[in-house]
C-alpha cells in the first residue's frame, strides 16, 4: 500500500497537484449523449443549460463501427460548446478494448482542459483505477492540463462489487461510482434481461393463511450492491450514483428505484432518455417539507449539541447532522435553480 505521504503526489512531472477534496457540485443526473449520432448532438447546447452533468458515452450502446466517430464527435461538440457550471463527463472504452487507449490519449490531448471525470467500465479492481490515474497523470503533464481529470468508476462485475472498498480508495482522481446493473446481473449469472429495477420472480410472499390469496411483495434486487456502494463512497469521500434505468416507458418504476437510491444516500443517477432528466430532477432534489422541517431543526439548535422536540419528535446532535446534508443539499439546488430555492424559502 502507498505511503500517506505520497498519495498526494503527483505521479508524472508537470501534472497538476490531485485535489484534497472532491468540489462541491450538483450531480443529479448524468445525461448519455451518443456522440456518433448528429441529430442528438445538436441538441447538446439546449442541454448542457437543462441537466447537471453532460456525458458523451463511448462504450457499450456505440457499435463497433462507430467508435471512432463517436470518439471524433464528442472532442468536436466538447470543442464548440460553453458548458458553464454543468459537468463534462465521457465514458471510455473498456480497459481491456481495443478503443481505451485512442479514446484516453486523444480526448485529454484536445479536451483535457474542459473535461471534468472521465467515467470507467467494467472495473474490477484498485488496479484498473492505478493504470489510468497514472496514464492521466503522464497526458495531463505532456498536454497542460490545469485541474486533474477525475475518475468515476462503475461497479458492474461481480469481482469489482468484491473489490468495491479498495476502488473507492484507489487514488484521489476517485470521484464517485456508479451501479452498472446491466452488467453486473450479467457478470453474476442473474437470469434477467433487464437494465436496472425490479423483477416480479423476486419476490416475498406472505404466509399461508387458509383460503386467502397470498400477498406478494416485489423486493429490489440492486439493495445489497447499492448499500455497498454508497458505503464505500461515503467512507471514502467520494460520491454513490445508482446507474441506468433501461425501460423508458416505465416512468413510475424509474423514480422509485431513483428515490431508494436518494434516501439510500446516492447524489444522482443516469438520464439515458429525456424523459428521465426530470424525473432524477424531482427526486434528487430535495423535498420541501424534508427541507423546511430540517431548517426547524437547525433553527432549533444553533450550535447542533443538545435535545429538543419538535413536533412531538426528538432531535439529537445526530438528527441535526441529518438536517444539514438536507439543507446543505437545498441550498446547492437553489445555487442552480432559483425558482426551486424559493420554494425551500432562501
Ligand atoms: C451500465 O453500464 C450497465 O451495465 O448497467
Ligand atoms: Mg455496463
């Protein structure tokens, strides 16, 4: 294991210095954009304005025959777009696909400036993550990059998920990382065809109780691998993201699974479909009788020590712990959307 003292080092000469702290930003969702695909990129401007984080995907959903047009197309849209306080975000190619390499090199050398994380599947280890930071490092001293270019993971093995703890740790790049169901139900053998959500095979049923119809109750799947990833990143530092929703149509179904992940501790997920842009909106943004009862607590006890009732509950130091991540979340939301802060009374 690395020396304390040197995991702050930067590992090429000339590379910029890794961050101490993640920077506080808004990530409720991270929207897909297909690069290869002009119709979609043309709306890139209209949405880097709409959504919290832009991502151009290059893996899985590209074919084959498309990466290099995808790769050229998102350094293009990346060059003639203003993206303010919005995220930059691409997902690479595999590290073990014949693209990772031209997609890394070529990407930090145009755009290595402007993108904030670069986005890794299928990691199944610290080691995956140690190969690109020190890649990072070498292109980000070879090409002048200021700020280093962040590292989101995606936990989509079953050896990842077991290696979850040392991935989170692996390096300072470490952003955050993402449940990749579609993946992981295939690496685990799970007999599913589905990208995210439930399954009503699985299932609790209640007892038998004479003639009475059993109630059955769908459970989630994704809970045991969430919980994991949201307490790997949250003891390291870094942020939990629940992954892809695939059934468009099912908008109720998507925000549940979406509101679990939030309650569960997770930031944001993935839109891969406009329609999921305002959903990861309402339930990554937090509620408003949440918010207004959290800012009693806080308005209740100024220096966050104490016992007090509120409502015939009890607050505690812990309670107002609770109530801050609520506030201080608010208070991010009303930074980017105004009309939503008025609304939490700032
Ligand atoms: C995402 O990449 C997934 O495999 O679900
Ligand atoms: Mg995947």
């Amino acid at each position: 294991m690395k020396l304390p003292r040197q995991f702050f080092k930067p590992l090429a000469v000339g590379a910029p210095a890794p961050l101490r702290e993640l920077p506080v930003r808004l990530e409720r969702m991270i929207h897909f954009v297909p690069p290869h695909i002009e119709k979609l990129v043309a709306k890139v401007p209209q949405l880097a304005r709409e959504v919290d984080v832009v991502l151009g995907n290059l893996e899985d959903a590209i074919p084959a025959d498309a990466k290099e047009a995808a790769r050229a197309g998102f350094i293009s849209f990346v060059c003639a777009t203003k993206f303010g306080s919005t995220g930059l975000w691409t997902r690479i190619n595999a590290l073990n696909s014949p693209w990772a390499l031209e997609d890394i090199t070529q990407i930090v050398a145009a755009v290595g400036n402007k993108i904030d994380v670069v986005m890794l599947p299928k990691v199944d280890g610290p080691w995956d993550i140690h190969y690109l930071d020190q890649l990072l490092a070498q292109l980000e001293a070879k090409h002048g990059v200021k700020k280093p270019i962040l590292i989101h993971a995606i936990l989509e093995t079953a050896e990842g998920v077991k290696n979850v703890d040392a991935i989170a740790v692996a390096s300072p790049r470490m952003h955050g990382m993402s449940l990749g169901p579609a993946d992981l139900a295939a690496s685990r053998a799970m007999k599913t065809t589905r990208v995210g959500g439930g399954h009503p095979g699985y299932k609790v049923i209640a007892d038998p109780a004479d003639d009475a119809p059993r109630a059955a109750f769908q459970q989630d799947p994704w809970h045991y691998t969430l919980a994991k990833i949201v307490d790997a990143c949250a003891s390291a530092g870094i942020k939990p993201f629940y992954g892809p929703f695939g059934d468009f149509a099912d908008a109720a179904g998507c925000e549940v699974q979406f509101r679990n992940a939030f309650l569960l501790g997770c930031a944001g997920a993935w839109s891969l479909h406009p329609s999921q842009i305002a959903i990861a909106k309402k339930v990554f943004s937090p509620d408003q009788a949440e918010v207004a009862f959290a800012r009693k607590i806080l308005a209740a006890m100024p220096d966050g020590t104490g016992a007090v009732m509120i409502d015939g509950k009890m607050q505690d130091d812990a309670t107002w712990k609770q109530a801050k991540v609520l506030v201080d979340l608010a208070r991010l939301v009303a930074a980017k959307d105004p009309e939503l802060g008025r609304t939490y009374g700032f």
